[in-house]
C-alpha cells in the first residue's frame, strides 16, 4: 500500500503541468493459473511386527477458482498518446485440493495373507488472502472517440497469506484381532514467508467516450510474480506415541515443499474521467 501511495503522490505534482489526467476505477472476474500436483510418498516405513514392510502413497492436487477483480489507476499523459498509469488491483482467489486417498498394505510372513485397506482422508483446506498488485505502467492510447489502449510495466505485490493444511496417512501402528489396519494420520500445514514479490503485467483495453470527459472502458490483463517456497510443519498438537512420533520424522524428511507462483488473468470494465 505505501509503495501505490508513493507512486500516486509522485504522478500528483505533474498533473498541474499536464493536459491530460485519467483516473479510472474497474471491476470484473479475476482467473488464476494455478494448477499443481503434490505427491507425497512416505516410501517403505519400519513396522513393530517382525517381517512387515508398509507400502502407501498419496497425491494431492492443488487447484485455484478466480472470483472478482477490482482496480483503479491514475494515468498522466505526458506526450500526447503516450504516458504514465499508476494502479492498485485486487483479485480473489480460491484454491481447493483434492485426491488425498491412499492404499495402505502390509505383507505379512507366510503363510498369511498381506493385508490391504484404503484410506480416504478426504480433501484438504487452503486459505489465501486477496492479491493487491501494485503497479508502474507506460501506457499508449489511440486518438478519437473510440481509443485502443495499450499498458504494461512492473508490479509489486505485498505480502500476502497463504496455508495449505492436509491430513496424511503416518502409517500401520497395528492390527486388531480381527486383522483389521489402524492406520495413523496427522495435519500439516504448509505457511509462505511473510514477504512481497516484484513482477510484471500487461494489458489491453477499449475507451468508448460518453460525454467529453467521460469514458466507458473495458481491459483485459495478466499478471506475473516470482515462485515462492512453502515449507511444511505439524499442524496438529495431540500427543503421540513412541511409534507415531517414530514414523511422524520419516513423514517430515520425505515431504517435498509446496511452490506457489501468483499469476492470473483478468478482464473488467469500468468508467474513466478524463480532466
């Protein structure tokens, strides 16, 4: 937020020796990219029973929904056609995971059976905060009535939150009389770092005049910022026995961070006044 401040108190000077100010405000669906498979494969785990190996593995997706983008920007245009647009946008998001089911198995020694379950722990839950890009564009607009317009230039988005929690299988810690599997499972959670990333957009839009400083506007654009590491950690404080606690730092050394890259596309529509 300071940094779109900066900028607009920057941009306001120069608009007492300009001919030509925009200041536009929008609103339309936001569609993120964000499209990831996470395998998590704790591998061959020890077992308390002599000669009883475990085998299981689990795959989860991570699959974001766009919801509404609004925005507004400042634009000086110093030379005619040409200038220098400010803007602060804000998208939703809402990303879902699914595919955490997992096959447990243990083979025992002969000549008894190996012993097979599923275990569905069902989906996980991720929270993201809205992403409040900040941004410096040049910017080129047509002449006339009906204008074309053209932008793009850095952006910077602030820090923001984003938790990924899922429940994974730890492994065999029994078999009941009946040859029935327990199987332990325990949340982890996967937090980003409390930063900000610097990337780019670009944009394109139409300007339809209403009135001779009013414009009906639509825009298209994409936005881009660098990947960041999500590590995973317990997320679930209940005491555990020897053997969990055992196989729980197996689980943790074999779980593979989570990348998270911010980038979506939006298009809205909206009014500029021009003074």
């Amino acid at each position: 937020m300071r940094f779109g401040l900066s900028i607009v108190a920057c941009l306001l000077p120069l608009a007492a020796f300009a001919g030509d100010i925009e200041l536009a405000g929008y609103v339309g669906p936001a569609v993120p990219f964000y499209d990831q498979t996470f395998r998590y494969d704790p591998g061959t785990l020890a077992s308390p029973f002599r000669g009883v190996t475990i085998q299981q593995q689990g795959v989860f997706s991570l699959e974001a929904k766009g919801g509404l983008a609004f925005g507004g920007g400042l634009a000086w245009y110093v030379l005619g056609p040409v200038g220098l647009e400010a803007r602060i946008d804000t998208a939703g998001a809402d990303v879902r995971t699914t595919g955490a089911r997992y096959q447990v198995s243990v083979a025992l020694p002969a000549p008894l059976p190996p012993l097979s379950s599923d275990l569905d722990l069902g989906t996980g839950t991720v929270n993201l905060d809205r992403l409040r890009p900040l941004s410096l564009n040049l910017k080129i607009r047509t002449p006339g009535s009906v204008r074309l317009t053209v932008s793009g230039g850095a952006s910077y988005l602030p820090a923001f939150g984003f938790g990924v929690t899922e429940t994974l299988g730890l492994g065999v810690t029994g078999l009941g009389r009946s040859a029935q599997i327990d199987v332990a499972t325990l949340a982890f959670r996967a937090q980003n770092v409390d930063e900000g990333h610097w990337g780019w957009n670009a944009g394109g839009g139409l300007q339809v005049k209403l009135a001779p400083h009013v414009a009906l506007l639509a825009e298209a654009r994409y936005f881009q910022f660098g990947e960041e590491t999500l590590n995973w950690s317990r997320a679930d404080p209940r005491p555990l026995s020897g053997l969990e606690e055992a196989l729980l730092r197996e689980v943790e050394r074999r779980l593979p961070p989570v990348t998270f890259a911010p980038k979506f596309f939006q298009v809205t529509a909206g009014i500029a006044v021009g003074f």
